[in-house]
C-alpha cells in the first residue's frame, strides 16, 4: 500500500468514525425522545432507565445505518481531498483514479467485517436487554 493509498484510508476511517458518532448521538436523542413519550406517564419511569434502554438500542440502529454512513464518509472524504486539489495533484503525477479508489473499499469491507463480528453480537444483546427491561 503506497503513502497516498495510507493517506486516504487513514483519512476515511476518521470520517466513519466521526460519521458513526453524529449518527449514534443523534440516534440515542431521537430515541430517548420517543421513548420518553410513550413511558413517562408510567409510575416506574426514570430517566436514567429511559436513557439506558435508547442507548441499549443505538448499536443496531448505527448496524442498519452503516451502509450510508460508509457512502456518506467516502463522499466526504473525497470532496475533502478534491477541496485540498489532493486528488488533482495525485491524478496529474500518473496515480490511476483505482489507486486512490482502492482504500475506499478496501475500509468498507474492513468496516463491514467489524460490524458484522463484533457490533452485531453487542447489538444482539443490547436489543435484547431493551426489549425485556421495556
């Protein structure tokens, strides 16, 4: 893998990352929300219980949003480059458009294997736990 190919994975996986944790605090608001409506005319309700069921939740909900944040990551980080004439720079030294291209889905598929092993047994068991605490 060349500097450049380096370059951009590293600067993709930040965005994922950055991407994932907009997208799960957003998810754990939204879902607190509307768990809170629905429960907090019930006399048990607390809202640190409100608060762990939505974030038992959000790893299944990131799992079923991972495909668009993998799109939406990549989108960013290539106009991020293109703003930076990083892609220009590299197009005009010979550097073939599938060079560049090629950690882009080389971190989907390192992405997606690490949702599918790890997140999604922790999902599992998160979802699980909501529903019989709810």
């Amino acid at each position: 893998m060349s500097t450049l190919q380096r370059y951009i994975f590293v600067r993709l996986i930040a965005n994922t990352v950055y991407f994932v944790l907009g997208i799960g605090s957003i998810a754990l608001l939204v879902d607190f929300t509307e768990f809170s409506n629905r429960t907090s005319q019930l006399p048990g309700y607390s809202v640190g219980a409100a608060l762990t069921v939505s974030a038992l939740r959000v790893p299944m909900i990131i799992q079923v949003a991972v495909p668009f944040i993998l799109l939406f990551a990549t989108i960013a980080t290539l106009i991020g480059l293109n703003r930076k004439y990083e892609l220009v720079v590299a197009r005009a030294s010979g550097v073939s458009a599938w060079a560049f291209l090629r950690p882009t889905w080389v971190c989907a598929f390192l992405v997606g294997l690490f949702f599918v092993l790890v997140v999604n047994p922790i999902a599992s068991y998160g979802l699980s736990q909501a529903t019989q605490v709810e």
